[in-house]
C-alpha cells in the first residue's frame, strides 16, 4: 500500500472529504469516509489524490462544484471531478467513456471500480450486487483497455 501524499492542498482536501461524508454509511455499514481514504492513498501524485478524496462530494453531498472551486480546488483537479461525477440522465457506458481521456479522472475511477468491485466488503452479497460488480468490471474493461491506433 502506497503511502497518502500529504501537501497543504491533500489535507484541506481531506477535511472537507471528512466533513461532507460525515454520517454517511457505505452498503457494508463503515463510514464512507473510509473509501475515499481508501483511493487516495492508491494515487501517486497529488492532483490524483485530491479528485480521489474529493471523487463523490458533488454527486453525494451538498457542495456545488463552485464551492469547489472557492475552496481552492480548481485547474486539472476540478476538471477530472466534474467528469467523474456521474449526472442523472447519462447513460452509465457513456459517463465511463467520457473520463476515459483524463489521466487523472481515469485513475481514479479504476481504483474507484476496483474497490467497489471487492465484495468481501459485504457480509452476505445480494444479486443486485453481483449484477453492480458485473457492471463495473465492464466499465474496468472499458478504462484498461489500451487506445486502438
């Protein structure tokens, strides 16, 4: 396990994960909080670490990306978090293809779909689970693959 990038911009990125996630469960009952932890400390520079942290805020908490943005948060970062915010209405295929390009998004979103593939995280997985890992090993597929040339 690599260990987290620690810079001024990781660690405010860290507390605002901290607070917006705060009380939210994940589907085995752990704080969510863990999960985000969990892909930050997956990224090996400091850009990939913040959108890691930061991946769901807008799509699962209160704060708008313009929020965001007067935190500090902004350039390649903030460019990868509104790709990797999933908006109501795009087809999951297409979302997964969007992010693809950016560097930063796809890493983050591999080691995103990776961990929520484990289920081992679940005590007792139900189908709708196996069909969500199916999907998302779908999506890994898609990201991994290498560009046709």
């Amino acid at each position: 396990m690599k260990a987290m990038i620690y810079t001024p911009l990781t660690k405010k990125a860290l507390k605002l994960c901290y607070e917006a996630h705060r009380g939210q469960t994940d589907k085995s009952g752990l704080p969510y909080v863990f999960h985000p932890f969990h892909l930050a400390e997956q990224m090996t520079d400091e850009e990939s670490a913040v959108a890691a942290l930061l991946h769901d805020v807008v799509e699962d908490t209160e704060y708008s990306f313009a929020d965001l943005e007067n935190m500090g948060f902004g350039g390649r970062v903030l460019e990868a978090l509104r790709l990797l915010t999933h908006e109501k209405g795009v087809p999951y295929p297409e979302y997964v293809k969007r992010l693809k390009s950016n560097p930063i998004a796809r890493s983050v979103k591999i080691a995103d779909l990776r961990h929520n593939s484990d289920l081992s995280r679940l005590e007792a997985p139900s189908e709708e689970d196996l069909r969500r890992r199916e999907k998302y090993q779908d999506a890994l597929k898609l990201l991994e693959e290498q560009p046709s040339s």
